[in-house]
C-alpha cells in the first residue's frame, strides 16, 4: 500500500468514527428529552371523579418536566366546560418531588423538578367536572388521560377502572387541533372488561383523550358547564328562536293593524260629503263665496291632518284680517337690506269669535295694548300657543268631528309607544344576556316603534268629521280649478280676500293671490286700497302675492314649531 493510500485510509476511518460518535451524542440527546413510557392506571369512582396515576418512564429525566392540564373546553354551541384538578402529587422511588401546582386561565401547569431523578415518576392527580350528563339521561366520561407534556412520549397506555359496565368508547390522539385515532383501544369483553387505550410516537403537547358512555343511573354527571355569552348566541337564528320571533312579529303586526282599526280608523259607514264652502252662482258667469257653517281655516287644517299646525295659526291671522278683527300693516324697511316687518293692529270686527280666536286675537293685538310686530310674534304669542291650540282641539271636538281631542289620543298612543320601547329594550337585553332568543328582543322593539309610529294616525274622525274631510277635499280641488275671474262685479277684492284664508289651508292660494293682483286695473299706489293689509305709499296690489308669501313664510317660521 502506498503512503498516499494509507493516509486516505486513516482519515476515512477517523470520519466515520466522528460521524458515529456525532450520531450517538445526537441518540442520547433525543432520548434524554422523550419520556419512553407513559403508563396511565386511572379509576372512575360512582359520583363521576376521577383519579389519575402515571407512571413516566425515561432514559435520562431532563432538568424539570411539565404538564399542562386544561381546565376548560368550549363547544360550537358557545358552553364552556369547566374542570377541577387537585390533590396534585409526584414521587419518586417513594420521595416527594415537591411539584409545582400554578392555575392559569385555562388550564393546570404541574412542573416536576426532575434532575437528576433515575427511578420512574408517579404524578397523581384527581379531576372533577369530567362526566357530561348525555341527552338520553346516561353519563359519558370524557378526559385526555395524557396532555400538554413538554417532551415527546414514545409509548403511552392507558386503563380506566369504572364502576359499571359502559356501553361505548372511543380514543383520539395527537395534535388537539387535529387529532386522529389512537393506535389501538378496546375493552368491554368477557375477556377485557376494562377499557385500554394505547398510542405511539406522540408528540410534545399532544394528547389521548378517551370517551367512555354509561347508561342512565350507574355513573353520576359531576359536568360543571356554562353557558357564554357571544352575540351570535344572543341573537340565535335557530329553528326554536326564529319561530318564535315570526310568531311574534305576526301577532304583533296583526295586534297593530287591528288597534289601528279599530281606534284610529274613521267612522265608516255613509258618510255625506260636507261642504264647507262653496261657489254659489249669483248671475250668468259669476259665483259667490259663501263660507256654510261658520267653518274657519283654523278648523278646517285641524280636521284636514287631525293637528293644530303652524299653518292653522298663520291662516287664522288672515281670516281674522279678513273679516275685520285684525288689520296687518307692511312697514317700511330701515335700509334696503332690512328684512321685511308687519304690525298688528286691532279692529272693531263684525261677527262672534270662537275662543281660539279670542284668545289669538288678544295676543296678537291686545286692545290698548303695545302693537305687536312679526319680529316680536315669537316672545308675545308664545305663551298664548299652547291654550289656542286647546281651544281649537276642544272646538273640533264640540262641532262632533271628533269623539276625542286629537292630541289627547295622539299623546296616550305615543307614551304608550315610548313605555313600550323600554320595555322592549330591557327585554331585549335580559333575553340576550341570559338566554338565545335575544331576536325575539329586536322583535320586539321594532313593535314598540311600530306603535310610536302609528300614534301620529291614532286619532279618530266622527261620521260627522268624515262627512267635513270629504268635503274639504272637495273644496281644495273647487279653489285649484275655479276660475278667478268670475266674481261679483265690484266686490272681487272682498271675495278673493275671503277665499284666501283657505286656500292657504287647503292649496291654490297663489292663484287667487295673483287674481287679487290681477284686479287692481289702475296705476295709482294701492297701499291702502285692502281693508286688511296695508302698506307703503309706493306699494301695488301687484305686490300681493310676494307679500302674502313673505309674510306667510316669516309668521310660521317665527310663530311656533312643532
């Protein structure tokens, strides 16, 4: 053999020598950090406890060894098991390895100091909360004889004595996030009638959990089971909750629509039409005005939407203009970009005024009193709003039109929707923290608005107040078609400006604004030619209409709202 051979030779010897040597430190590592047995002898005792004894075996024990025990399991259906694990020990060759027992959220972290240990280890423990009561009244035991150990197990094996025979079991192992079968588990014969559970190669952390089912009455259920609260839960769409909660929005609808009906329906029956006022023709191509009844504006806004609006007000201002009660003068602007003002003042009208009116008119122009302007309305007639508007509801009410004041059912409906609406809240919470029908809550609530919403059309009109609606739908169509040039010759300003008043109530009004102007067939200043409105010297009955609108507009925006 050569030098140069014999030095190869050398050298391949000495690195398959390293290797070896490599490979075999490599072999001892591994082994010192796998537990080569894991042997479970568990006993399940009549009341459903539990009690584990492992007996670990290794090659060389690492320094110190941990098992995490879960104290708690969810299920999909948002319950949370809950377990017990005491009496926690560990001994060696009959020495007290003095373990180290700490609580998390979760779980039990049992860390054995265990250097230089060379005996097997026992770890005992006792488990409460692990038999689950089944749906058919039997008990099934369910725990991972092994789990959330920091180290691999090559062999693990498993019995469990029990107190009476099972009817099934079952064994899973491996990665608790996806686990597989056990490598073998059986029992419940003549000849094995205990159950044994066996697994191999499993992983640090892994588990074998074992399932046994008894029949009702030989093992007590110890499960200590809560139910957690997830919106998904709450407000469960589950066949029980949803029937329910169909059940009761059809009921509920139903409840509305009858209320409805039967309160805030108008009378039925045969209802006649009621004029309130017509066009009565007096000679060939000419019609009168004629107001039937005494009814007013304010009246007929109150009867037409069963509320005392802005607009109710605003025209009973003109029709007591109208008819001499009241006189609103248009003053003169301080610059030329001053708004516009008006004043009232107080007139020896003809003809009995209704309370309302009463009440209005001292307001607005109280006799010997201050004038009061349209840029003072607010502070000066707001404190009077309030009693026109009861006695305009208490009017509608003597004329028979309605049974009730409107507001008085208006306002008992709508506090009964609000009592209702808190209700429905604190109903919804209480079902949705405490159980799954918290979508029978939202049910609910959505009723208590329905009934907020159905308050506004509570109020009910008579037969006689359905005859005045009819024909107040009559008259706003007669004012929206009429033609305006057919009037009394020489008393078309007294008729158009009677005709205004409602028109402003029921639609139409700028056409018999503009008529008005239409009227005026001279050049002269007009300012004074209206008994009921007066303005500048240089002001035309062609400024009517946009006086009219600008006075309208400014009194509801100023008057009140609502």
């Amino acid at each position: 053999m050569t030098k140069t051979a014999s030095r190869v030779l050398r050298m391949t010897t000495l690195l398959v020598m390293a290797g070896g040597a490599l490979l075999a430190a490599a072999g001892t590592a591994h082994a010192a950090e796998a537990v080569n047995t894991y042997v479970v002898e568990a006993s399940l005792a009549p009341d459903g406890s539990l009690q584990v004894k492992a007996t670990i075996a290794f090659d060389e024990a690492p320094a110190t060894l941990t098992q995490t025990v879960r104290t708690t399991s969810r299920t999909a259906d948002s319950r949370e098991y809950r377990f017990t694990v005491t009496d926690v020990t560990a001994t060696a060759a009959g020495a007290d390895l003095q373990p180290a027992v700490t609580a998390t959220d979760g779980a039990t972290a049992i860390s054995i100091p265990t250097a230089g240990v060379t005996g097997p280890i026992e770890l005992a423990y006792r488990v409460g909360g692990a038999t689950i009561a089944t749906a058919d009244g039997g008990t099934s035991l369910v725990w991972p004889l092994v789990q959330g150990l920091s180290v691999p197990v090559t062999t693990f094996d498993g019995t469990i004595s029990v107190p009476a025979a099972f009817t099934s079991l079952d064994c899973e192992a491996g990665d608790p996030a996806a686990p597989g079968a056990c490598t073998f588990f059986g029992g419940g014969t003549a000849e094995n009638p205990l159950p044994v559970f066996h697994h191999e190669a499993l992983a640090a952390g892994g588990f074998v959990e074992a399932t046994l089912r008894f029949p009702a009455g030989t093992v007590a259920a110890n499960e200590d089971v809560r139910t957690l609260w997830t919106a998904e839960r709450a407000f469960s769409v589950g066949p029980a909750e949803l029937l329910t909660a169909l059940a009761l929005a059809l009921l509920g609808g139903l409840g509305l629509w009858f209320a409805h009906r039967k309160v805030g329906r108008d009378a039925t029956g045969a209802v006649t039409p009621a004029l309130v006022a017509e066009f009565h023709p007096i000679a060939d191509g000419q019609s009168e005005f004629r107001v039937l009844d005494d009814i007013r504006p304010g009246q007929v806004g109150t009867v037409l939407d069963e509320r005392v609006d802005p607009i109710d007000v605003t025209a009973t201002l003109l029709d007591l203009a109208v008819r001499g009660h009241l006189r609103i003068e248009e003053l003169d602007r301080s610059s030329a970009h001053a708004a516009t003002d008006w004043s009232f003042g107080r007139q020896a009208g003809d003809g009995e005024l209704a309370p309302y009116e009463q009440t209005l008119l001292e307001a607005i122009a109280p006799a010997g009193g201050t004038p009061v302007t349209v840029s003072t309305l607010s502070a000066a007639v707001a404190p009077a709003i309030p009693t026109v508007q009861s006695q305009l509801y208490d009017e509608v009410v003597a004329r028979g039109w309605f049974a009730r004041r409107p507001d008085t059912t208006r306002n008992l409906w709508t506090r009964l929707g609000w009592v209702a609406l808190a209700v429905a809240l604190l109903a919804t919470f209480l079902l949705a923290a405490f159980t799954s029908f918290g979508l029978v809550g939202v049910v609910l609530i959505l009723l208590a608005l329905g009934v907020l919403f159905v308050a506004a059309e509570m109020p009910a009109r008579t037969t006689a107040g359905a005859g005045v609606l009819s024909g107040l739908q009559v008259l706003s169509g007669t004012l929206q078609t009429q033609r305006t040039d057919q009037l009394p010759k020489g008393r078309e300003y007294d008729q158009l400006s009677r005709i205004l008043p409602y028109a402003v109530v029921l639609g139409g009004a700028d056409r018999w604004l503009q008529a008005i102007a239409q009227a005026d067939t001279d050049a002269d200043a007009d300012g004074a030619d209206l008994g009921w409105y007066h303005a500048g010297s240089d002001w035309h009955l062609g400024d009517l209409p946009d006086s009219i609108r600008n006075f309208v507009t400014t009194v509801q925006g100023t008057l009140f709202s609502r």
